[in-house]
C-alpha cells in the first residue's frame, strides 16, 4: 500500500533501517486514533510531498464541522455498544446526559464519542460504573462552560449588533462562529488536557509511563500559513 519508503538495495536484497521502524510506529499511533490504513497512506503522503492538509482532507480552508452525528438506539443495540449496560447503569447514564430515551423502544446518543470512550474504558477493566463518575463529571463542567459562553455571547455580540446596520448578518456569524467555537475549544482543550496530564505524571510513581503515554498521541506536526506541514520542532 506504499505506506513504508523503499528499502535501502543491496544487490537483491532490500534493508530496513530505524526510518522504516519510525515509519511503521507511526502508523500504528494514527491506527490507534482511528485511522484506516487508506487514511493513513493519504496523510503520509502530503506529508513526505508538502502537500497542504486542507487538500488532503478535500477542505478549502474553512472550519471544519465537529459537531457529530447523533445515533439512535434501540436498547440491545446500546447494551451491544456499551459493555455492562444492566439497569441500573441505563438509569445513570440517562441521569448524566450520556443516552437519551427516544420513543417507547430507542435511545438517543449525543456523543458517540463519549459512548465509544465509556466503553473503552469498561473494556480496560474499569467498570462501567467508573467511566460514567468520569463523564458526569466531564458533562458537568461542559454545562457550566456552555452557559459562560452563552451569556458571553448574547451580551457582548448579539445584542450590541442586533439593532445595528449588520443585524441582517448574525445568523450567518452564528452560523460559523459555532463551528469555530468547537475547533478552537477542542484544540485548546487537547492542549490544556495534555499540559494538565504532564504536570499531574511529575507527581506520579507511574509519571515516566504516563508522559511516555501522552507522547505518543501528542500531533507530530504543525502547517505554515500556506497549509504545508512539517514535523514538530523541525
């Protein structure tokens, strides 16, 4: 699949040295993350040609949309999904916002996301019970952020503008400022999570596994203004 450089030729016999090991740990990270081996090949290959992100991705630069597609249910369904659903773990995850009843026979997933990460979690040896603590947890904190930001919004945006010459232009604004607001929040809080993760691990018995940990999965690359991207601190 083109995946790996060619090996070094010497005579009939083709060498792979610590660039194609590199090559092949990478690899394994993005699979880790989700990747296909496709995906992955299309990734490689801007890198190694300069190739900016946005063409790989089929984008014109705008703000890419990470809002998710919500899932609907039926019970055997999310028990399939959701490894040690009895019900009283249904009951909880209703009570945090995780799964929402739809109708009579189905349930409706917000974030299949957080359904995937409470399953990896009982998957590890967890608990399902443990995965929820962390979630209600998580979906608290969001509640409150989103109110902050709502209220911020309204006063300080909505209605200045909305009497004025540029009324006509706030759904619009709305429009992509919320899909702006999702990028940058998810940038900045994959970001505050690792810096918070790596001051935590200084205090840690198992600190060196945990940096160790985050290393692996930190993005290895950054684009310049034009969209070409370079390997991190090259």
């Amino acid at each position: 699949m083109r995946l790996l450089p060619a090996p070094e030729r010497r005579g009939r016999v083709g060498f792979y040295g610590a660039r194609h090991i590199q090559r092949l740990e990478l690899i394994a990270r993005l699979q880790r993350r989700g990747y296909s081996l496709a995906g992955i090949r299309d990734l490689l290959q801007a890198w190694d040609t300069g190739t900016g992100l946005g063409a790989v991705l089929g984008i014109n630069g705008g703000p890419v949309a990470l809002d998710e597609t919500p899932l609907l249910l039926t019970r055997a369904e999310l028990a399939a999904r959701l490894p040690g659903l009895d019900a009283p773990a249904l009951r909880r995850a209703r009570a945090i916002g995780l799964v929402h009843s739809h109708g009579p026979s189905h349930f409706l997933v917000r974030s299949p996301a957080l359904l995937d990460l409470a399953a990896n979690g009982a998957r590890l040896g967890l608990g399902l019970d443990v995965m929820l603590d962390q979630l209600e947890v998580v979906i608290a904190e969001l509640d409150d952020l989103s109110r902050v930001v709502a209220r911020s919004m309204v006063e300080g945006i909505w209605q200045p503008v909305v009497n004025g010459d540029h009324a006509g232009e706030l759904p619009g604004f709305l429009a992509r400022g919320r899909l702006l607001v999702l990028q940058g929040v998810a940038s900045m809080l994959a970001d505050r999570l690792g810096t918070a993760l790596a001051e935590l691990a200084a205090d840690m018995s198992s600190g060196d596994a945990l940096l160790a940990a985050l290393d692996s999965v930190r993005v290895g690359v950054v684009a310049d203004a034009a969209g070409t991207l370079h390997r991190r601190g090259a």
